[in-house]
C-alpha cells in the first residue's frame, strides 16, 4: 500500500533552506496532485511554530502532517530525501520528511500502521537515507504489507 501511495511523490534534494521550506518542497506533490490544499501546508507549518516539534518521529525523521479539515482532499503520501539535514526549532536536524494527508481522522490509519512498522526498523530508516532513486525508497517498503 505504501508504494501505491509512493510512487510519483518522491523527491531527492541536497538540502534546503529552512525547516518550512523542507515542508512545503515534501509536500509540492500532494499539493499538485490536489490531494491537499495550500491551506494544509501552511497548517502544518503553523502547528510547529506553535506545537514545536511534534512531526519529528524518529531522530532526523519529520512526517508533516494536519488535521483533515485544514485542506486534506484525499489521502496521500509524499517523500523527501536531504543530504544535509535542516535543522527544526530547538536544533533538531531532519533529512527525511514523509508528508502524509488523510481525508478523515481515521481514513489512514491502516498507512500510518504500515508506515510505523517499516519505520521501526532501524535498517530501513538507513535504507530510506542512503537511497539515491525513486525505485530504491519504493524497494524498502516493499516487504510491508
């Protein structure tokens, strides 16, 4: 399910140039695709700046993310890869961001189970690090199921 969520939506830069434009640059394919509005994005950006950092799920891992009504159209997901990692508030390096949006509060949360397992293997974090191409993210989430 991953992959089907995946392919089209992943992105490789050598580093960005603030922890909000890493949010908009992993999200740019939900937005165009219209699976989320602009409105979203600007939602999650909002809810660090007050929240902190709660979309750091694992060291150097972000999944941005906001509530439905904030401008999700569907459920999807994006991917980025940073060779240099951007810092968040309080100093918090990131260099992979998995944007998720969901249409309904519990429309993902077979993905978010999908994801969390694959994500709890420390091997695969590494894998989704190193990756160099869209077919090597998609190759780590192959096993999930």
């Amino acid at each position: 399910m991953l992959q089907d969520y995946l392919k089209g939506n992943i992105q490789f830069r050598d580093q960005v140039n603030s922890w909000q434009d890493g949010i908009r640059i992993a999200t740019t394919p939900l937005v165009e695709k219209k699976i989320v509005t602009p409105n979203y994005v600007d939602a999650i950006i909002q809810n660090v700046e007050q929240n902190g950092n709660y979309i750091i799920i694992l060291p150097e891992v972000a999944m941005p993310h906001a509530r439905p009504e904030y401008g999700a159209l569907a459920t999807g997901l994006s991917f980025l890869q940073l060779k240099q990692p951007v810092l968040f508030p309080k100093q918090a390096p990131v260099t992979l961001f998995i944007a998720l949006a969901a249409q309904s509060n519990d429309g993902h949360l077979d993905l978010l189970a999908e994801l969390g397992e694959a994500l709890s293997e420390p091997e695969k974090v590494q894998a989704l690090q190193s990756a160099d191409s869209e077919a090597a993210v998609l190759k780590v989430f192959e096993s999930e199921v």
